[in-house]
C-alpha cells in the first residue's frame, strides 16, 4: 500500500510508459523538426525515462537495443568524441579539410555516454583516451569549458557552468573522480574550474552565466553538480578541513537562495487579482470567479480565521519553483532547483508533498508527459526532468535516480561495475583490500 502522502494526487503510469514509447518507436511531431541537431539529447530523455518507469527492457527486444547502440557509435567522430547527431556526418567523404564541420561535441558526448549507460553497453567502443585529451583542450585558461573545438584550437560556446557540468560529467564516467594524470592523459584544471565557478556566485546565494549577472537555477544547479562530479563541493561540519578549492562559499545563502525558488505564482493568471475583492482570494473557494459576491455569508474559513486559528493558503496544496526572482513556476526548475538542494544534502527544507501535488496535479497531462506549465502539452524536455523530480522524491513504481546524472541508480551502478572502470579508479584494488582484511579478521577470530 502506498504511503499516505502519495493517495492524494497520482502519477499515470501507464500514461507515461505510453507516451515515451511513442516516442521511441515513432516519428516525432513536426515541431520536434529544429531540434533535430540535438537528437542525442532526445534518445537520452527517451531511453532514460523508460528505465525510470520500469520498462525499457520491455519496450526494447536485444536486436532493437543494439540497434540502437550502433546509432550512438556512429556518432562517434575519428578523433574522439560524439557528435549531437548523425546530419553532421560526412562518411566516407570524411576528410582533413571538411572535419572542421563535423567536431566533437561536449553536449553530445555527454548524452551519448549516459544513453550507452543505459542500454547497458560496456563503453568499451569508446575512444575514452582520446575523449580525455580532447577535454583539456576543451578547457578555457580562466576554468570553464566550451562547447566545441575550432581546427585553430579555439573553444566555440558559451562560458556558463552547463559546458562544465557536461565537461565534468564526462571526465567522471570515464575516469572517476581522480585528479591528476591518468595513464598518461593530463588532467583538466580542477583548482581553475573551482575558481571560475566561485566567480559567478551571486550576492544573493546563487550561480550566475558569469560573474556579476543574475542568479539563475539552471546555472546554479549545473554548478553544484560538477563540483559534486569532481569531489569539491563543501565539507560538512563534521569533516576535518583540508586545503583543497571548494566551490559554494556561502552554502546557507546558496541554500536560502534555492528554497526560496518556491513560489504560489504557477502561471500568469495566478500572479492577478482581476476582481480585487475579498471573495477573489486564496481563503474563500478555489474558483472564486465562478461564484456571486459571498461577502455577507461568513464561510467556514473566515470562522477559522476570525478565532485566531492558523490556517493554509488553499494555494499551498500546490506549490511550484522557478528559476528566477519574480518568474512563474514551471516543471523544469522544479529539477534545476530541488537537485542541487539533494546534493548539498538539504532536500528536507522543501516540502516535497506540494511540489510532487504541482507536478502530477498542475503540469502532468492526460496523455501522459509533463508540459511546461499549466495547461501545456507535453515535450520530452519538461516530461524528462518532470518524471525525474517525481522519481527524485522517491515515487512507488519508479527505479531510482541519479539526478544529477539523469538516470536510474540501476544504470549507474551498471557503470561503476564495467571492469575497465573498475581497474581504472582503483575499485578493484580497494575490493581486494577488503577482502584480504576480511580474511585475517576470521582468521584471528579463528
């Protein structure tokens, strides 16, 4: 039996496992036709969220997943790398001139990596070596990351913190967290990157595109989760200090900062007061507009609130976030802000039960799918991280999560377990320690 905090609002099941497999097995709508370059993005969301509801082994036979594990390595450029999606491909017209227009790609490699992580490839088709001396190159002398490399050496992008997220995340599927050189590759500059991600904090507690712009949660969440990918987030009370470069200077200001991304404003309508009376409000009916004027009848709430009882904005039965100061509440931010919450640790200063109720009561729609806001259809971006944040606050009937990986604790242990990895990061060493150490104490008990 479910708990009690889940009989109120519930998540359609069957709704979702249909919608993505749609997705999966069909044509996209039309709209879907300007983000063909991202496509990778889209096989990740597609393969990721039915893991997450239990069924992607159901909805794959053998020979349709290695089909599509042959898609992701055709991707995958000479040199090392993914592009974002096949159109770039020149085949065999490949060549020294024309490559310059087929580059390895930080996003695209990010998705492809994770997407091959959950078909349960073993990455060993991956130019990993190549990747990671790829990736120093990717970085910028001030810390951050770019998006792609010019035949001249010069990082293309952005400088904001989603590259590095990516960079990072990339770094750590193919060789952990360890610093400094791996069998012969450089390491990035982890003590840099720390350093520009400190430079774009806020006033305010969160993370900005650059220093001195406005805090955003997409910015501030992809920030949190690469130093959380590279071991430098803060240390808790508890643990001795050390000299090492951590980023999130000021946490409970960081910490203020993403709670207070909840927000009653859940779309533009609710941010009106279009009557301006006092039937036209949170403490009489939920559909005021719908009703005459009740202000000679005294209503049950108005008794309450007349004898000094404490009572709840009806909003607050729903409660969104967003990701900025002052902007309506929409499924993605409950992600970017409710994830770096998680890594910090700090999850339980939110009340989960609201937002779970915004999400499946406000955004999730009958076809299955979350939409962006009230009343939208459904995309994969909104459906993916809406579906996410529900498996995130531990919903019956979903796997469990990575966040900031974007997928299954299944998937993800499926990485960690590759023998490679393994030998790589020191996991079998540590293993046999253990082991060994195991071993003498039942022979001492012995």
């Amino acid at each position: 039996m479910a708990p009690a905090s889940f009989e109120t609002s519930r998540l359609n099941h069957a709704r979702h496992v249909k919608y993505w497999r749609r997705n999966l097995k069909t044509l996209l709508p039309q709209y879907y036709t300007s983000n063909d370059s991202n496509r990778m993005l889209l096989a990740l969301f597609t393969v990721s969220a039915l893991d997450i509801l239990g069924d992607l082994d159901a909805a794959l036979s053998a020979e349709e997943r290695q089909d599509h594990i042959d898609w992701v390595y055709s991707c995958q450029v000479p040199e090392g790398g993914f592009r974002p999606w096949p159109g770039s491909d020149f085949g065999k017209l490949r060549n020294q001139e024309n490559k310059k227009w087929d580059p390895a790609h930080i996003p695209g490699t990010f998705f492809a990596l994770l997407t091959l992580v959950v078909l349960r490839d073993d990455l060993q088709k991956v130019k990993r070596r190549e990747i990671l001396e790829w990736l120093v190159k990717m970085q910028r002398p001030e810390g951050s990351f770019g998006e792609t490399l010019g035949s001249d050496g010069f990082v293309h992008g952005g400088h904001d913190s989603r590259f590095g997220y990516m960079a990072t995340a990339i770094r750590w599927i193919l060789r952990g967290n360890l610093e400094g050189s791996c069998e012969g590759v450089p390491d990035i500059d982890v003590d840099q990157f720390v350093t520009c991600v400190r430079a774009a904090e806020c006033y305010d507690g969160g993370i900005s595109e650059a220093p001195f712009s406005e805090a955003h949660g997409g910015f501030t969440c992809c920030a949190i989760a690469a130093l959380a990918f590279l071991d430098r987030l803060p240390l808790s009370p508890s643990q001795k200090p050390d000299r090492v470069i951590r980023g999130v200077s000021d946490v409970p200001k960081t910490l203020h900062w993403l709670v207070s991304r909840q927000t009653l404003t859940l779309d533009e309508d609710d941010g009106l007061d279009t009557y301006n009376d006092e039937t036209d409000s949170s403490e009489t009916c939920h559909d005021a507009h719908t009703f005459v004027k009740m202000g000679a009848y005294q209503s049950v709430q108005g008794n309450s609130n007349s004898k000094g009882r404490p009572h709840i904005h009806y909003e607050l039965e729903w409660v969104g976030m967003n990701g900025r100061c002052n902007k309506v509440a929409d499924t993605c931010y409950a992600y970017w802000s409710c994830v770096p919450l998680q890594l910090l640790g700090r999850l339980d200063i939110v009340d989960r039960q609201p937002i779970r109720k915004w999400l499946l009561d406000k955004t999730q729609h009958m076809v299955g799918g979350f939409g962006k806001v009230t009343g939208d259809p459904p995309d994969l971006y909104h459906s993916f991280l809406g579906l996410l944040v529900i498996a995130m606050f531990g919903e019956p009937g979903l796997e469990g999560v990575d966040p900031a990986l974007c997928i299954t604790n299944k998937a993800k242990k499926h990485l960690e377990s590759l023998s490679w990895r393994r030998r790589l990061t020191g996991m079998d060493d540590a293993q046999d320690e253990g082991i060994t150490l195991a071993a003498e104490r039942m022979h001492i008990q012995a």
